[in-house]
C-alpha cells in the first residue's frame, strides 16, 4: 500500500524571524490562509486518506502539528529524540511503516514546499509509485526555470520509459549545488533537473540501502524496530537514536545507490527557501510589491513587507521587511539567504533569546 510521509522537523532559519525554533516555517501561514504544513497535507488528498499520512517530527513540535491537522491520527506522527537530517529521519519513518505494512511504498515529502499543480503533481506520485512497487527508487526532478544555485541537480540518463504518461529517466547521477556557470550549463543542456528532495521506494528497499551504504545507522533503525510495540521502545528509541550521525538522503544514500529513476515535472514548485522566494509565489501589485499588514508605499517597486503595524515606506526597490514583536527584518531581496548566517552568528554567541 501507498503511504505518504511528510518530513516536518526543519527549523528554517532562511525566514526568520518569523520563523522560530517553537514555530518554524511549516507551521506557518506564509501563503494565504493555510499553513505550510496544511497545505502539505491539503494536497495529498484524494490520492491518501488520513490515516495513510505519517508525519516524522520532533517532540515539541508535533503538539503543533496535531492541531492544524486533527484528520491525521496521533499514532502517525513520528517524533524524533532529536534532529538527525534527512537520512535518518526516513529510515525511522520506514521501520514503522514495516511493522504495520511490510510491503508499504514510502512518499517521502516535505512539510515547506510549494506547488501550483497540485492535480499533476499526485498523478506523478501515482506513477513514481509503479516504478517504485518493482523495487526502484524514484526521486521527482523539477524543470529549470533559471540557473539556480541554490539547488542540486539531478542528471538525466538516456534509459527512459513511459508510466501513465510521464517520461521516467535513469538518473545518470545527483550534483551538488553548482556555481553559477555550471547551473547556466545545465540549464541549456536540457539534461539536468532541480533535487526537489521528493522519493518514492518499498520501505524494504529504502532499508536494504541503509544496510548497504550505512550499516551503523541500520543497525539502530532495525534495533528501534525491533522494539516498536513494547514497553522498551520509549527507552530503545531514545538510547539508540543518540548514536545516530547526521547525514542526509543525498550524500548518505543516493549519490551510490542503484535503479535509481527520474520524472521530470513542471508543476509550479517552489522550497519557499528564503524572503525572496516567497515573494517570487505571491500576488503582487501592480509595482510588484506584497504586503501581509497595512501598507502605504510611493515609488516603491519589487518589496516585500509583513508587519502588523502601518509600514511606510518611499523609493525602495527590491526590498525585505519583515517585522514581529521583538525584531525588526530589513535586508536587501537578493541577499535574503543571508538571513540564515544571521541565526547561525546568534546561535554561536548564545543568544537564543531570538531564536
């Protein structure tokens, strides 16, 4: 059976300070009326029923997600002892799809993106999972729209097939973010297509690479297994977890696994990855700024504001601010990304007070 697991436990530090450890992207309303994680869920539907989404999250923030999405049962919110990236946290979710399906097929999302097409983007789940159910794994690649350098790559090899009408490729390889002339490359080549970080494989298939490519980490997922549905799993799931090292799903189990495929899709993706991006997604003006809060702007073009005050403002271009009851954001837009350097300066100096 199909399953869909949404990875819900970032802190995303790019759009702060809004964005708070108590209260992180994907529990926010960044875009219209519904969080991030909402809208993560609302677009999973008619595809998968409650009770066929899990959720892997942390402690303090599954109290919040269960409030904004009462449909999911609380036995599918899987909470990590603490955050270990992306690898980790999809092996978790796999045990425990095994324990009640040993046959299940994982969607492994995330809680903070996008997507327009929402119509198209299940129906190439549907067909990712095809592949997927024969013991392949299948990772959704993004059209370039720019040479971007914030995104990985993923390479299109010459092996396709077609499922339901999507053309599959053989991956011929993931690529790390490039500089900016290699992105312009592969934007011409037609060859390559943005990580957009989403994967369908067996849950059994996702295990076997972690016994392959890291064993250490299996064998502390297969020992939480193990215990899953007994009075020792608390404690096993504790002790065991802390002997988990960070590494994430690209660098720890794709760049060397094998049958590996690609689908290329153009529905309207974005990773709301900064200020900027977001502004890039929202209906703007007629001089391209958008306002969250009352705004009286003059000769201001391309600016992004969010307050809960009047912001005035005369002659800016291409601007950020955002503002909340303890900080106040002002920064250029192509510079938004700096924000996170921001946090990781506040953090080393122990000042959480922010945070």
């Amino acid at each position: 059976m199909l399953y869909a697991v949404i990875m819900a436990g970032g802190s995303g530090t790019r759009l702060w300070p809004l964005s708070r450890r108590n209260q992180p992207k994907q529990a926010l309303k960044l875009i219209g009326d519904r969080t991030m994680f909402q809208h993560a869920v609302d677009r999973l539907s008619p595809l998968f029923s409650p009770d066929r989404i899990c959720v892997v999250t942390n402690d303090e923030l599954a109290t919040v997600l269960k409030r904004q999405a009462p449909e999911i049962p609380d036995g599918n919110f899987i909470v990590e002892p603490a955050g270990r990236d992306s690898a980790p946290a999809a092996g978790l979710a796999a045990v425990h799809l095994l324990r009640r399906d040993p046959s299940a097929i994982m969607v492994m999302l995330t809680a903070d993106h996008f997507i327009v097409d929402t119509a198209q983007f299940r129906a190439a789940l549907g067909a990712a999972s095809e592949v997927a159910s024969e013991g392949a794994i299948v990772t959704l690649g993004i059209h370039p729209t720019a040479p971007d350098t914030r995104f990985g790559y993923i390479s299109l090899g010459t092996g396709q097939q077609i499922v339901d009408g999507f053309r599959i490729y053989e991956s011929a390889g993931f690529r790390e973010k490039p500089d900016q002339a290699t992105a312009q490359k592969f934007l011409e080549d037609g060859r390559h297509v943005w990580n957009s970080g989403m994967f369908v494989w067996r849950a059994d298939r996702l295990m076997s690479e972690f016994e392959q490519q890291l064993p250490e980490t299996y064998e502390v997922l297969r020992s939480i297994g193990d215990a899953l549905g007994t009075p020792d799993a608390g404690r096993v799931l504790v002790d065991e977890w802390a002997k988990v090292k960070r590494v994430s799903i690209d660098y720890g189990l794709m760049e060397h696994a094998g049958r590996v495929y690609v689908i290329p899709i153009d529905i309207g993706w974005s990773d709301i990855g900064s200020w900027g991006a977001l502004l890039d997604v929202l209906d703007a003006d007629a001089d391209g700024n958008v306002s969250r809060g009352p705004l009286l702007a003059r000769d201001t073009r391309g600016t992004y504001v969010r307050s809960d005050k009047l912001v005035a403002v005369i002659g800016l271009s291409d601007m950020v601010i955002v503002d909340t009851p303890d900080v106040l954001l002002v920064c250029p837009r192509d510079r938004a990304e700096e924000v996170r350097d921001l946090v990781r300066k506040m953090e080393a100096e122990g000042n959480s007070a922010y945070l």
